[in-house]
C-alpha cells in the first residue's frame, strides 16, 4: 500500500504548498510511492548508523571524547535523518523540494523567530515544571559537548553545526517526511491529516532522543515546530525556529564550557 489519495485533483490535506505550487505551474509531477514505511526506514537508520560509524572511527583510532569521535556521534544520524528523506523522495516521487516542501520564503524567516521564541519559552515552562519533580537535567548531546576534550576550533564547528545543520536534517526528516507521509496516509483513510500529522511527527521527533525526562520538553518543542510546517506548508519556518531552539542552548553551553 502507498497510502496514496487521487493526486490529481486537488494535493490532500496537510500536503507542502511546494506540491500545488508545482502542479499549477504545470509540472509533470510523478505518483508519490513513498509512504508510512520510509518514516521506519529513516528512524532505524538513524539509530543503526551512529553504531556503524562509531565503530568505524574506533577501529581507526578515535576514541570517546576525541573530536573525531564527537562530530562522528553527533552528525551520524543525519543519514536517516536527512538521506533517506532525499532519496526516497526522489526515487519513489518528485523530490523533497515538491513532496516534502523544502521550501524558504522570507516570510519563513519571521515565523520561524516566532517560532523559536515560542519554543523557548514554552520548553523553559515545561523544564521547571519538570525539575520540581525529577531535580536539574540536561540534554545528553550538551553534556558530551561540555565533556569533550576537543580543540576550541572544533567545538565551535560542533556548535556551529548543532545550530545550522542539525536542525535541517531533523526538519527533514520530522516536519518533512514524517509530517507528509502519515497527513497523506490520513487523507487517504478519511482522518483529520493535518492535526495527526502534527502530533505524531512531534512524538517521534521526541522518542527519537532517547531522553526519557526530557519528554515533555521535547514534545513542547515538537509540536510548536509541527505548527510551523502546518500553517505555512514548508519546512523553512521550522528549521529556523529550531535553529533558534539550539541556539539558545548553544548558549548556555559556551557559558559552562572550560575553554
């Protein structure tokens, strides 16, 4: 099953304005096969490769805490995150540009301030909520950044890397395909696409990290973040605001790092 509806009327709810801007302007779009599956695939690989990877800068002599070792852990799982996204896309559609609404317009970049702002302040809301229960936390990639024995030229790249890159291959995957392949699989079986694309492409954003008294602050953020791809129909607002997101982290961590 494709979890395909008719595509050549009218896109299905919850589809990238990438894919009616295309079809208005007479493309010659192709029958979207990807689906429900290739959210699997990408998680899996994003879990599957670190291990793969790490494994492999070991056997070449990195070791834990290295900055060989760092940037391995950190960028391995963009090959979920973000090829697998890409390839699917192109094999079995029309590119993630069209299908998945990777798309920036400057009107993306004024949400996506919005949008980081609202995820700052929502996650600081839900942390202290949180703290009073479980005491003071951290997210795991800051405390390997924090712990790292890295020269200073590579720990700013890290940082550089966490603000930019990161949150492109995770909108990619999670605003991207995630949030289109279960709104189209929704259109298709008569379900409200829209909000259950939302909800679920913020709760595997959130499961994904692995931090289990970090839920409620990654569901926070998550869910803002889905907001942003629903009401604009590209993911470009969303990158920002994460972006934003872990800039305000990257932040905090400069600050307790012993240069």
């Amino acid at each position: 099953m494709t979890d395909q509806p008719d595509l050549t009327g009218a896109p299905y709810p919850g589809a990238p304005v990438t894919y009616a801007e295309a079809r208005d302007a007479g493309v010659d779009l192709r029958r979207q096969r990807w689906g429900l599956a290739d959210i699997a695939i990408a998680m899996l690989l994003s879990l599957f490769a670190p291990i793969l990877v790490l494994g492999l800068g070991q056997a070449v002599g990195a070791t834990p805490g290295t900055p060989v070792w760092l940037v391995l852990a950190i960028a391995s799982p963009w090959i979920g995150f973000g090829l697998w996204p890409w390839l699917t896309t192109r094999l079995q559609g029309n590119g993630a540009r069209i299908d998945l609404g990777v798309a920036f317009r400057w009107s993306d970049l004024g949400w996506g301030l919005l949008g980081g702002v609202a995820c700052w302040v929502l996650a600081s809301l839900v942390a202290g909520l949180t703290q009073r229960f479980f005491g003071d936390f951290s997210s795991s990639a800051a405390d390997a950044i924090v712990e790292s024995d890295g020269s200073k030229v590579v720990t700013i790249l890290v940082l550089v890397v966490v603000v930019t890159l990161g949150p492109f291959f995770e909108e990619l995957c999670f605003r991207g395909l995630a949030f289109a392949a279960v709104a189209k699989s929704s259109a298709a079986r008569g379900l409200p696409a829209v909000p259950l694309a939302t909800v679920v492409s913020a709760v595997l954003f959130t499961l994904i990290h692995f931090e289990v008294v970090r839920i409620g602050v990654l569901l926070t953020i998550g869910l803002v973040l889905g907001l942003l791809r629903a009401l604009t129909g590209r993911i470009g607002a969303s990158v920002v605001a994460h972006g934003v997101n872990n800039l305000v982290a990257v932040v905090g961590i400069v600050q307790v790092i012993d240069w």
